[in-house]
C-alpha cells in the first residue's frame, strides 16, 4: 500500500489526505497544534478547517513528524509558500532517501523569487526527479465534499508523476500527468495575483465585461512571465493555467478573491488581513511574481496594479483608471 505523509492540517491538506485515502492509500495527516491532531482523530473530522467533512478511516493525524514521515512514499506539502523553507529546513533530515516531495503551494518566494518546487529541491537537496506540484481547480471545501474535479500532477519525471497520478486518482478526483513543473507552477502562483485583481473589480461593483477582461488579459501575463521562464505555452490553456485561474477569479471559496473583495469595498489592507482567517497567497507572492517579471523582462500590468493597491496603498479607483489609461496595442 503507498504511504502518505501529509504536512499540514489546514483545509486543502486535509481535503487532499482525504483524496489520497480514497484512491486507497495510507495518510499521516501532520499537524502543529496536538488539540486539533487529537480532535481529528476522536471525531473522525477537521473541525478547524473542514467542520462537518467525515475523513476516511485510513487517514490518521499525528504531530510526530518523524513518525508520520518513516516509511512514507510521498511527501505531501500544504502550508504558506513563505513558510516553506524554515519549516522543510526542519523536516529535512527526517525525509527518507526514496520519499518524492510533493507540492500543493501556490506562490514565489519572496526575496530568491524561486518557484516552491526550487525551494524544496534546494532545502531537501533532491534532484528534480523527486519533486513533483499539484496544480489546478481544486477549491479544498469541493474536494472535501467529493464534487468532481480534475488537476494536474506535474514532475520532470514522467514515471514519478504517473505514481502520483495513481495515488490521488478517485471517482471524483481526475488527475492528468504533466512535465511542465515550470508551468503548472507559475499558473498556480500568478493566478493568485489576478484572482484578487478580480475579487477588487467585485468589491467595487464592476460587471462582468471587466472581470472577464482581466481574467483574459491577466492569463496573457501569466503566459508571456511562463514562456519566458521556458514553460510551454500549451500548460496555460489547460487545468494548470485556465482551469485553476476561472475557478480562482470567480469563486467566494476562493481566499484571494475574498481577500480582494474586500480591498475593493474600500477595506484597508490590515482590515482586510484581520477579517480573513486563511493565508492568501496572492497577497505576499504578488510582490514576488512582479520581482521576477521585472527581471524576466516582463510586462504585467495587473500584477503591477494589485501590488500598487495591497503594498503601496493605492486606491483601487485610481489604479484601475491607470490600467484603463495605458496605451493602444495589438492584442498580439
């Protein structure tokens, strides 16, 4: 039986733990706080994160990481991207020779703006080979309440993405393989970004012409910084890129949207973090992902924008009028 170990307890971590134990896997479902790892297992649910979802029997929450880890064909991560790499720092040593890591993050570190997947193979030191991302439409409380869904399993080793395929493929949950790990992974990270440009146009009580225009022009960005960065252009129309992007801008599940949202009513930024009880990553990783655009050679206008309305204290009026105002072009 293929071992799962699941780091950590927070809503899309459990609702994958709960996808791998249905495609008949074991988990360890790790956790920081011993309360909730001991309120998971008396009550058979996540009562934190995903109160009233039943978990299977084969999932099993522990905060022994060693414990968890031993024996574990895969690693799976799930916790904020700038978090990455203090925490995997300390698990590292704990981390079998065979054990694939496995990435469930959506973000660009701030400061090297590496992509998760660099930051693993980095802190771990393991080849790509034993790196692999999830990436697509998958809205944790959905998944968790088995609604059908598709997402992509990316590694530059096919045969390691297709095990994985293997270990997360369920009636409800379709996975498709992938060897494009820079793609799925920069539409993960920047879709964020757009997601809360959109979330602002909703707050402001925009229509749908513009949500649809920055949806389609934010997918142009994310395309150029992909390319540039040796993705195939391809990995964008698809579950990685589109997929992964409509389900963001368009869902009140989605923490970036409703982050957004509210900067949109006119919330101020600390509000805004206050009101939100989960990490939205487009929040932080918008920074970054313009870093690495800028030099990449880039242009990303609405990744500059929702910088300039989160970080810089823009209103969201003024900063729209100036996307507005840029200059005619070919949309080619």
């Amino acid at each position: 039986m293929t071992r799962c170990a699941v780091f950590t307890a927070g809503s899309w971590g459990t609702a994958f733990a709960m996808v791998l134990a249905d495609a008949g896997c074991e988990v360890s479902l790790w956790g920081r706080r011993k309360e909730l790892v001991d309120a998971i297992n008396t009550t058979r649910t996540n009562p934190d994160y995903l109160p009233g979802i039943v978990l299977p029997d084969a999932v099993t929450a522990t905060d022994d990481a060693a414990g968890a880890l031993a024996g574990a064909d895969f690693l799976v991560l799930s916790l904020p991207s700038q978090k990455l790499r203090e925490s995997l720092t300390a698990w590292a040593p704990l981390i079998g020779p065979r054990t694939v890591l496995v990435s469930l993050m959506k973000g660009i570190e701030l400061g090297t703006v590496k992509r998760v997947s660099e930051v693993i193979g980095e802190v771990a030191e393991v080849g790509p080979e034993r790196v692999a991302v999830v990436s697509g439409p998958n809205l944790a409380l959905e998944i968790a309440n088995r609604q059908p869904a598709a997402t992509v399993v990316a590694c530059a080793d096919e045969a390691v993405a297709q095990r994985l395929q293997r270990a997360c493929h369920t009636p409800y949950f379709r996975a498709y393989t992938n060897t494009d790990v820079v793609g799925c992974e920069l539409g993960g990270a920047v879709k964020n970004v757009i997601g809360l440009a959109v979330g602002m146009a909703d707050g402001m009580g925009l229509g749908d012409n513009t949500k649809a225009t920055l949806m389609t022009r934010g997918l142009a960005e994310i395309t150029r910084l992909g390319v540039a960065m040796g993705a195939e252009p391809y990995t964008f129309a698809g579950l990685a890129g589109m997929g992964d992007l409509v389900a963001t801008c368009s869902s009140p599940l989605s923490r970036n949207h409703t982050f957004g949202v509210n900067l949109g009513r006119g919330m101020t930024l600390e509000q805004t973090v206050a009101a939100t009880r989960q990490t939205a990553e487009g929040v932080k990783s918008c920074e970054a992902v313009l870093d690495l655009a800028r030099r990449s050679g880039v242009d990303m206008p609405i990744v500059e924008a929702v910088v300039d309305v989160v970080h810089n204290g823009r209103p969201t009026q003024e900063v729209l009028g100036r996307l507005m105002a840029r200059s005619a072009k070919p949309e080619r």
